[in-house]
C-alpha cells in the first residue's frame, strides 16, 4: 500500500511540474531546442506500468505490458510533426514521375521534324520548374524529419536521465558506462531513424507508380525487369540478417572494450605504479582484435550488397529490354521508349535501395530497443537491492532522539554504510519502517564532488547567506586551503574534484552537508580521510556537543575511536545487528561487545590504554583546554605555506570537458589539413587507395560506355524504319550491352574496390587503435591529472568508431559520387558541345556554395560535439552522486540542470539542421538548371541530334541534381569525420613517460639490500609550478622502516611518485641499491617496488587477475597471500573461489576487503621496498590493525616508508621524518622527537600520544 500512495504523491508531482512548466515557461520560442517532451514520456510510460505493477510482478518486464508503447507513445507525441512531412512526401513523389513522361514528349519533339519550337522550349521549362518544386518540397520534408528526430533523441535523453538516473539503485544492474553509452549512442540512433522512418511508406508507394508507369511503356516485358528485383530482395534479406549478428557481436565487444578502457583510464595510477599497462594493453587488444574480425566480415557484407544494389538497375533495364525485343518481332526499341524507361528505373533505384537500408536501422533499433531504450526505461522504480551477500534484511530496531549525535560503531562488513542507505531510504526494507522526520543532509564515504566552483560545490544549490557560509568555511577548516587555491573559493574543481587531496574532498563534502542546515545528518565515517589533527578541529567546530550542529540530530559512522566518549548514544552493530547500544559510560560498564572492541584497540590511540581504568578522567586530553589554538597554529600555518601538492594551476589549464583549450585547438584550423587525409590513406596503405581508386574510375567507363550503347541501338530504329530488324544485329547489341553492365556494375570493378577497401579499412583501424592504446598507455601521469577522463574515453568511443565505421563509408560515396557527376557531364557535353561553356559558371557556383557550407557544417558540427560532451559527463556525475543527490533531495535541480544542458545541444543540432536545408535548396538549384539547360540546348540545335543522344543527354542531367548534394553531403561528412583521424592523431603525439626498460638493466634479484637515499631531490608536479619538494636529502637503511608524516600538502604523496618516477626530478637523484633510479626503465624500477595506495582500486575481471595479471604466480602463492591478507576465508567461502568476478571500481566488495586484496597484491610481489600510502585511512580499526601487523610479520626484511595520517600507525617505526612544506624538518625515532618538542611532538600531543611506550602492544 505504501508503495503505490508514494507512487501516486510522485505522479502528482509531476503533473504538478508539467503544468508549471506549461505556463511559465517562456522558451517555448523555438520550439525545438526544449526538451519538453521529455515529461510527456515519461508519464506516458507510467500509465501502462500502473497494469504491470498490479500483478506485485517486480521481476522484470510482464508479458501484457504492451509491446511497441515506446513507439505509440512518440507517434502520440508527434503526430503533427509526421503528418506534414506526409504531405510534404507525397507531393515530391508525384512530381518524381512527371520528369520522365517530359522527357517522353521532348524526346518525341526532337524526332520528329514537323513539331514547333515553342513546344521544345515549354517542356524545357517544365523540366526546369518539376525539378524546383521537387527540390523545395523534399527539403521542407527533411526539415520536419530532422526536428521529429532531435526531438525524439531529447525526449529520449531527458527520460533516460530521470529513469536511470533517478531511479531506485539501478546503479546495481547497469554500469555507468552501459548507460551512458546508452544515452549517446542510443538515442542517436533513434533520432536517425525518425529521419527515415517515411521511406517504410514512400519506397513501395514509389516503386508501385514507376511499375504502372514502365507497364505503359514496354507492356509485360516490364515483368521480367521487375522479376528480377524481387528476385534481389531475399539475395537482400539474407546479407542484412548476416550483418545483423555480426552488429550484435560488435556491440558486445564495444561495451566491453569501452568498460576496460574507462576502468584503465580510471585506475591508471594502479596501473602505473604496479607496471600493469602491458597486461591490460593485451586485454584491450584482445577484445579489439574480435572487433575488427566482425567489422571487415561485416564491410565484405556490404560490399556484396552495394554491389547487389549497383548491379540492379542495369539488370532490371537489360532484362526488359532483351524480352522486350525478344517477345515480338515488331517491338522496335526507340530512344523515346529506351529512355523514358530507362529515367524511370532510376526513379526506381533509390527507394529500392533505401527500403533494406531502412528495415536493416529499423532492425538496430529495434534490437537496441529491446535490451535497451526500452529496457531501461522500462525498469520500475523502486526495487530491493542486494548489498554484497545479504539483503538489507536484518532486524535493526533504532530509536534516535532529536539533537542528539550517536555514533554508530563495528567491525567491517557489519553492515555500517548499509544501516546508513536504509535511512536514506537508498535500500528497500524488507519488512518493518524507517520514519524520518525532518530534512536530510548526507556525508557519503568517499567524497563526491561536483564539475563546479569549490563555492558552488557547497551552497549545492541553496541560496548563498554570506554569513553562514564563512562561518561553515571556517569550521570547515577550509579558509587556510581557499588561500592556497589560485582563485579562492572560486577555483573550478575538475571532474570528479580532481585537483583537491582525499582530505580537502572530505571537508568540502561536510562543508556541503553543514550549509544545507537540514535536520537530521547522515555522516558516513567523514573523518577518516583527514589528518588526526584535522578531524580533532572538525569534531570540535562541526560535529562535537559544541561544535555547529550542537542542536541537530546527528548520525556519525565513525573508525575513531577518541571521539566515542563525547557522544550521547553509541550503536554498535556486529553482522547486521544491533548488538548494543547507550552512552559511553554503559556501555564500557556493560562489558559487551564494546569494551572488547575497546580493549583490543586501546593501542591504537596513545593515551587511552592507561585511561581505561580511571574510565573518563584521562579525557582530559582531549578537552578544550589541551586543545588550546597554539598547537594547531603551527600547522595551519604550514598549510598555509605548504601550497597543495595535488592542487592544479587552474589559471594555465582550465579543466572543462571538452575544455574551451579543445574548442580552441579545433576552430583555430579552419581546414582539415590535407595531411590528415594523406595519414588516412597512409594508415589504409598506399598500395589498397590506389587500387581502389582505379576500381571506381574502371567502373565509371565501362558506365559512360553501355549508355552510348544503348544510344547507339535506340538510334538503329530511325536507320531501320521499315525493314526487319536483322537479329543478329540485335543479339549483338542486346551482348555487347550486357558485357558492359556487368563491368561496370561492380560485378567486376566495384566489388574488387570495395572489398580492397574493405581490407584497406581495417588495417587503418587497427593501426590507428593501436598506436592511440599504446600511448595513452606510455603517457605521463600530469596528463592525466590535467585531461578530463571523458575526454580520453571519447576519443576510443567516438573518434575509433568514426574511424572503423564512418570515415570508410564516406570515402568510398564520396570517390562514387565524383565519377558519377565527372561521367555524366562527360555524356551531355558528347550530346551536345555546348554544355561545356554552361558547365563553367555553374561549377563556379557550386564549388562558392560548397565551401561556404562546409565551413559552416564542421563549425556546427564542433559546436554540436562540444556542448554534447557536458550531457555525458553531467550523467556520469550524476549516477556517481545518487545517493548524495537523493540524500538532499535535490533530484529536482539536476533534471533540470540536465535539461538545459540539452537545450544548449540541440541549438547547435538545430542550427546544423537548418544550414543543411539551405544548402540542398541551392545545390538542387544547380541540377535543375544543368536538366534546364540540356534541354534547352536540345532544342536549339533541334534538326542535328538523333533522339537516341538527346534521351541519353536529358536523363543522365535528370539523375545529376540527387548526385551533386551527395557529393556535397558526403565531402562535408568526410571532412567532419576525418576530424577524428585529428584527434586521434593528437593524443598519439602526447609526449610519453621515460621507456619502460632502457638498455641498461638493473642486477638481477636488484634491489637485495632495500637501501635508499635522497641526494638534494627536487620535484615539481609541471613544469609550470613551483617545487613541491625543494631538495630532500636523507638515507634509509636496508630494512628499516620509516614513517613520514606532515600536513596535507606537505609532499608526502609527492615523496611516493618521486620513487615511482611519476613524477621526474627537477633536480637531485634518488639512489637505490647504488643504482641511480633515473638511469634505468620505468618498468624494471616500478615492478621492484611494491605500493599499498591510499585508495584501493579495483578492475573488473577475476579476483585472480586483480591479483597476478600476468599469471606470473601459481595458485598456492596467490592462496598463501590472501591467507596472509586475513581473505582467505572469505575468497574459500565464494562459489567461484580466486575466479571470483570483481564487479566495475570493485563495487561488490566492502571498502575493508578492497583495501586487504591490495595488501595481498602487495604480498604476492614482496618486493625489497614497500611503500605504504596511509593505506588505513577509510579502514576500521579492526582491519587497520590486521593490515598493521600482517606488514610488521610479512615484511619484516624489507624496508617499509609509511606515509601516515595517523601517528600512532608509525609510532613503532625505525625513524620519522616530518615534512614541511616540502623540506625534511625533523628525522629521528619517534622517542627523540617526542624529547625535541618541535613540529612531531605538537602533532604527536593533537593526537594524544604521550609517549612511544603506550603505543607498542
């Protein structure tokens, strides 16, 4: 019952909003850029839910939900649209026939001496005047087909968005790149078929009249041509189904080598500093290798099929023609007959050859549609997830006094982060409720941050109160980074908030949720990314009993175990239960469950060991008064002083998709380099485009050679007027005839053309993949860091897609459309000598329309692929961010953001539209006045032409005007496309990283000591900016371990990318084992050394391959690690075992268990050196101390550099070295420092470490 009252509030909502929009929304102007069907589909798909979800049936779509009703519901939407372009349609399809029959009459007129001028001169200006009008009429009907399909994509990409987007945890079942894929390349190739969906009523219409017409003409005998057509249909049907399959491969493996790439482009820093690229390089390729397999079986396809399709209509006219003399003595054939006949089977060449071009995309869609448009759309809303193995199904009764902060406390895997969705309400509750009242604000686990201003990211769409935000921003502990950002609080924060550290995520992420003044704060563990000290001054200002939400109710999931006893309620949850709850005090009083989680961490934090006993007294620590402002100055300070390491120079490289740095590049060169052809064809291979070539122009003269035939023998009926017709005279035309046809239809030469470009084609792509792949693989990590992950994607996505599929199209129209105009001018000049002087002007013309458009076209086409990019990337936010989005309740803001951000793509869609009409109009403008002209020059020179040479004259110009706006059409389209071959080009000639292995090699078994120094090492993140570490010079013994704190943007992590050559010296060296790193390969260095990251990332692929993707190990070695990594039980108890399936970031396991196959990555490589990057950040106590002492037993050998946050985890070490500001300011053990009372020391005394005794177990 719940349910569907929430369903029907959510309805009224919308119709609330439809209504709203429908009155007060003035962009109604033009009435395409809106995306304002978008609410109508959606509803529409409601209404035939509403039966679906009476039957309780939530497992996938019902057999009685209506079929087709994403059709219906878009022909409801459009109706007017459709029913003009009808009109339109049928106007220009009836004018089609009327040429033909002029041409009849003027044919008659020339041969015929008695007929008078005047008449000649009137069915030349009929001509002229059909040709126009048709002209106008098909452009009006493209225009309309064109808006019905922006519409139709908008419409689609709002639903999707507010389907997918916003729906109940879909995020489960479809990957973000599924759906984005969905929404780019989807919907597309919805919006291409509306503008063909009119062809499926006009191809047969247009095939009926021309056969009623030829019956006219030849009588039955038009039978056999017409035999033969259908004859070619099923030849047809068999190759589309053929390519279908192949279709459908294809789009498996595009997926899923799209899926590898993002994840590569994702986790390239894992890939990097564990020297996997050559292991997911050979994945890529792999999968790519299977995809050009099926793109040349499928191009072999349809060359077989143009071939078909050429050959055609000369069968069909051979056909006719030989039974039509064969028939009957008396049938002569005459130019009148032969040529109207013939103009007439050109009419019907084009709707033949567009019904299987039509049914085959019809097909794609309907196939897509299915699993799908259709089939996202179609997912109910709300629906239960599964979270890991068990569902959110335990019994967690909970009551939660207003204003009061209760911790919630437990082990991994105890179900923490799940309690928090099921208050958000992200995870359906199986039975019982969850009443909240009041407004939400949420702080999720790892940061999300939005493609905005640091300012933006926190008002989040709430009216700015100046007041109160510089009151959060100091709480915040932000003020002393807004003064490192270039641009305040102002600085544009790139894509997933990529120029901020973990820590300044964090705190804008809880900047966010404190601005929003909800009521009730949802905190998913918020303070573990940030350093000890900084969580301490967050807690006190935010969250604590005196901090800014001192009077809301707040829900803190917390690992940190200092803040527990100032909480008024603590829960502590084990397996999905609540095993206790109450204050502090009780529960140590209790003797539960707590107080041996306490007990066994107790030496974790310092203090808190001794201070069991006297319960609370040692609390003292951490009251206000220890906490006096003097120790945490120093530290600001430094911050202040630091600059963050991780922070981009925003002014030199502004971080937009598609960024205006792009934009830039493309306007700049107004033409297409030549070049990039010449690479093209270099890429196909010099030997394939020449041969190519020749294929077509060998075509174009057998052409030219069977139409003067066919001149020739219709003239043979004025030479033969009253005899017989010898019959060997007509087997020998009716041969010859036929020889020709066949050479020039493809048999021979266009079929040996295509299919050698077929070849040639492929062999491009794969060249052009691979040296991209290649790369991106070997470029260096700022790259990454400074170019939006969207922005690499789609340049696999979009540019090798134009490359495998678009660019070969277009080369092999555009080289047919050139030697079908070069032939046909060639004939009327033979007919009649005059054209050539007409030809001069027009070609003028027409080559002045032609740059103008295209010039225009690819500006519009940029634009277009400009402002597409921020739909995609605002999606791909957006499902990153649900839970926060929803938590906040702000879905409403971001539909309409997504709408405006569609609006702004559709007027550049529209405006190309609109230019493409404009250029039609005055290109068929040149073909009607080349028929003008033929004919007119015709009828001049009346009394020396045979009619034969007249009808050869006329029909070929009739058959120009289609030809020319292709060759426009597809010279524009080529020039677009080979943008791609651009871009791709560009990111092959990004300067790589130092080679992967140089000539000199490193000793074997090196390095065996695991010694390091540092001899006065500087480093800068780019070449721009200042150094981040200003010559570093220290020793580290072999086996040693060593801890290295300081503050955010000290240079810690600086310090890891310098051992890794992520970074490059400045100046300096770094030595180990008495090799100077910078001498040798990256990969001999890199897979040396082993790193545990701070964030564990995952691949998708077997647990095994996330482990050992070389197969480098055996089995027992990998069991051993993960039984060293506490997983062995949980990986033994998984059906699959180490085959296991990771699902897409490792979302199917905890963050904990993430975090533990990374230490057995670590374990299996056991390298000399290992590197710890505060691997214990957002890990709970527990596993933090199962990582601890796993590396103190494992790599007890090795030398181990710890890069803390927390200081008790490096309390225990050989020496620390405190970094500041990019300098070594103290480097000691812990127990000298802890004397020195310096920068440690005030650290060590935020922390609550007194001394190094507390701390040893």
């Amino acid at each position: 019952m719940k349910t569907a009252v929430r369903k029907a509030q959510a309805e009224l909502e919308k119709r609330k909003r439809k209504k709203r929009r429908r009155e007060g929304d003035p962009d109604h102007g033009n009435n395409v850029s809106k995306a304002q069907s978008q609410d109508i589909l959606v509803l529409e798909e409601k209404q035939p839910k509403r039966k679906k979800k009476g039957d309780k049936g939530d497992s996938g779509p019902r057999k009685d939900f209506p079929r087709g009703w994403l059709v219906k519901t878009l022909c409801k939407t459009f109706w007017q649209n459709l029913l003009l372009s009808v009109a339109f349609k049928l106007v220009h399809d009836g004018l089609v026939f009327v040429s033909p029959q002029l041409l009849k009459l003027l044919i008659a007129f020339v041969s015929d001496e008695e007929s008078f001028a005047w008449q000649g001169y009137l069915y030349a200006i009929l001509l002229f005047l059909t040709a126009l009008i048709q002209s106008l009429c098909l452009q009006q009907y493209f225009s309309l087909c064109f808006q019905l399909g922006i519409n139709v994509r908008a419409s689609l990409t709002a639903a999707i968005y507010k389907k997918v987007g916003m729906a109940l945890a879909t995020r489960k079942e479809s990957t973000v790149g599924e759906t984005v894929n969905l929404m780019s390349a989807d919907a597309q190739r919805f919006m291409d078929t509306a503008n063909f969906v009119h062809q499926l009523w006009s191809s047969p219409l247009q095939i009926i009249l021309a056969i009623v017409f030829l019956w006219g003409e030849l009588g039955p005998s038009v039978l056999a041509g017409i035999a033969v057509m259908v004859l070619l249909i099923p030849i047809n049907g068999f190759l589309v189904a053929k390519a279908k399959t192949i279709q459908v491969r294809n789009m498996k493996n595009k997926d899923e080598r799209m899926k590898i790439m993002s994840e590569i482009l994702n986790g390239i820093k894992i890939l990097k500093l564990f020297a996997w690229e050559p292991s997911f390089e050979k994945r890529v390729n792999e999968i790519r290798a299977r995809e050009l397999k099926d793109l040349v079986n499928f191009s072999y396809l349809q060359s077989i099929s143009i071939f078909v399709f050429t050959c055609a209509p000369f069968l069909v006219s051979l056909a006719s023609f030989a039974v039509y003399m064969l028939v009957d003595e008396n049938n002569i054939l005459d130019a009148q007959k032969a040529f109207t006949a013939i103009s007439l089977f050109n009419v019907l060449r084009f709707p033949m050859a567009m019904l299987p071009l039509v049914l085959s995309s019809l097909v794609q869609v309907r196939l897509k549609k299915g699993q799908g448009v259709q089939g996202d759309l179609m997912i109910p809303l709300p629906k239960p997830t599964h979270e890991g193995q068990a569902t959110f199904a335990w019994d967690v009764t909970l009551d939660i006094a207003p204003g009061s902060l209760v911790a919630v406390v437990g082990a991994v895997g105890s179900g923490k982060s799940s309690l928090v969705s099921a208050m958000l309400g992200e995870m359906e509750s199986i039975k019982g409720h969850i009443n909240i009242q009041g407004s939400l604000a949420y702080v999720p686990q790892q940061a999300w941050i939005q493609n905005a201003t640091l300012k933006d990211n926190i008002l989040f769409g709430s009216e700015l109160d100046e007041a109160r935000y510089q009151q959060v921003i100091r709480a915040c502990a932000l003020l002393p980074d807004l003064e490192l950002l270039p641009a305040g609080d102002q600085t544009e924060i790139g894509e997933k908030g990529i120029n901020l550290s973990g820590g300044q995520k964090q705190r804008v992420s809880l900047a966010r949720a404190v601005y929003s003044n909800a009521d009730i704060y949802v905190l998913d563990d918020p303070l573990s990314a940030v350093d000890a000290h900084v969580g301490k001054y967050l807690f006190e200002h935010v969250l604590g009993p005196k901090g800014l939400l001192q009077k809301k109710t707040r829900i803190l999931v917390t690992h940190s175990i200092s803040f527990l006893p100032q909480v008024d309620n603590i829960v502590v949850l084990v397996a999905g239960a609540v095993s206790e709850h109450g204050s502090y005090s009780t529960l140590l009083a209790n003797r539960g469950a707590f107080a041996q989680f306490l007990n066994l961490y107790a030496w974790a934090w310092g203090a808190e060991r001794s201070c069991m006993q006297q319960r609370c007294g040692a609390w003292d620590l951490l009251s206000p008064q220890c906490l006096t402002l003097p120790s945490l100055i120093p530290v600001l300070v430094a911050v202040a002083l630091a600059g963050d390491e991780e922070q981009g120079d925003e002014d030199t490289e502004p971080c937009v998709e598609e960024g205006p740095d792009d934009v830039v590049t493309m306007t700049l060169k107004r033409d297409v380099k030549f070049s990039m052809y010449l690479r093209y064809l270099h890429a196909v291979g010099l030997w394939y485009s020449f041969w190519v070539a020749m294929g077509y122009v060998g075509q174009y003269v057998a052409f030219v050679g069977t139409n003067l035939w066919l001149s020739a023998w219709t003239d043979d009926a004025q030479h033969y007027l009253n005899q017989t017709y010898p019959t060997e005279q007509r087997d020998l035309r009716i041969g010859v005839f036929g020889a020709l046809g066949v050479s020039q239809g493809e048999s021979l030469f266009l079929l040996f053309a295509t299919i050698l470009s077929a070849r040639g084609a492929m062999r491009a792509s794969r060249v052009m993949h691979q040296q991209l792949l290649s790369n991106i693989l070997r470029v260096p990590m700022s790259f990454f860091d400074t170019t939006p992950t969207g922005r690499i994607v789609n340049r696999f996505a979009k540019d090798i897609f134009t490359i495998d599929e678009t660019i070969p199209m277009s080369f092999r129209s555009w080289l047919s459309c050139f030697m079908a105009i070069i032939s046909t001018l060639l004939m009327i000049s033979l007919a009649t000598p005059f054209f050539t002087l007409v030809i001069i002007p027009l070609s003028i013309f027409y080559y002045f329309v032609l740059r103008f458009y295209v010039s225009t076209s690819r500006q519009l086409r940029r634009l277009d692929s400009v402002t597409r990019s921020p739909i995609y990337s605002h999606f791909g936010e957006t499902v990153s961010g649900l839970s926060v989005i929803r938590a906040f309740g702000h879905q409403e803001r971001f539909l309409q953001q997504n709408e405006s951000t569609m609006d702004i793509n559709q007027k550049s869609v529209y405006s190309w539209i609109v230019s493409n009409r404009w250029l039609a109009i005055r290109l068929e403008f040149v073909g009607s006045l080349v028929v003008f002209f033929s004919a007119l020059l015709a009828v001049i020179s009346k009394g020396t032409l045979e009619g034969g040479i007249v009808g050869l004259s006329v029909s070929s110009a009739l058959n120009v005007t289609q030809t020319l706006n292709w060759l426009v059409r597809t010279s524009s389209e080529l020039e677009t496309n080979i943008v791609a071959v651009e871009r791709v080009h560009e990111y092959t000639k990004v300067k790589n990283e130092a080679p992967w292995v140089t000539e000199k090699r490193p000793p074997h078994g090196w390095p065996s000591k695991g010694e390091i120094q540092f001899v006065d090492y500087k480093v800068r993140y780019r070449p721009e900016l200042e150094l981040v570490l200003q010559g570093i010079t220290c020793n580290i013994r072999s086996t040693e371990k060593v801890g290295v704190v300081g503050r955010t943007g000290a240079g810690k992590s600086s310090l890891t990318n310098c051992l890794f050559r992520v970074l490059e010296a400045a100046g300096g060296t770094i030595i180990i084992d008495e090799v100077d790193i910078a001498t040798i390969g990256l990969h001999d260095l890199r897979q040396n050394l082993t790193i545990i990251p701070q964030d564990p990332v995952l691949f998708t692929g077997t647990l095994r391959m996330n482990l050992d993707p070389f197969d480098q190990y055996t089995d027992e070695e990998v069991w051993k690690a993960l039984e060293l990594a506490h997983l062995k039980s949980y990986v033994q108890d998984l059906p699959e075992g180490l085959l296991h399936l990771v699902s897409e970031a490792g979302e199917n396991l905890s963050v904990g268990q993430r975090q533990l196959v990374c230490l057995a990555r670590a374990l299996l490589r056991k390298a000399k050196i290992l590197i710890l990057d505060e691997a214990t950040a957002a890990v709970d106590l527990e596993t933090d101390h199962l990582i601890q002492t796993t590396i103190r037993s494992e790599f007890v050998d090795c030398t181990v550099l710890t890069i803390a946050h927390r200081l008790h985890t490096i309390m225990d070490s050989n020496r620390v070295m405190v970094l500041q500001a990019g300098r070594i300011v103290e480097y000691d053990s812990p127990e000298e420092l802890l004397k020195k009372h310096g920068v440690f020391s005030a650290m060590a005394k935020d922390a609550g470490i007194v001394n190094t005794e507390t701390t040893v177990l």
